[in-house]
C-alpha cells in the first residue's frame, strides 16, 4: 500500500522516499544529500555519501 501511495507523491518527496528506501539513509541525512551528491557527469553515482556532519553518532 505504501508503494501505491508514493506513486502519487510529487517528484520531489516521491525522489526522497525512493532513495531513503534504496539507500537506508535517515530522514536527515536524505535530506542533506544536494544533486550533485548523487548525479555526475549526467549519470547516478554508485555511492552516494553523505558528511560527516549530517550523519548520527551511533
């Protein structure tokens, strides 16, 4: 069902929900994430990182 939702979702949340699933990234570190983070040269990086900085200490 939630599949069905997010199919209606504007691109926008429908991107971020998609890449918090595929990546298992947390809200805020999704967030952080800027184009450049995951598209290069045209194309979708194997990895995306996210700093340091936006990352929850464990």
């Amino acid at each position: 069902m939630l599949l069905l939702v997010v199919r209606e979702l504007p691109p926008r949340d429908r991107c971020l929900i998609t890449a918090q699933w595929f990546t298992g990234f947390r809200i805020s570190e999704i967030l952080s994430l800027t184009i450049g983070s995951v598209l290069r040269n045209g194309e979708i990086v194997s990895k995306i990182g996210v700093a340091p900085r936006n990352m929850k200490d464990a």
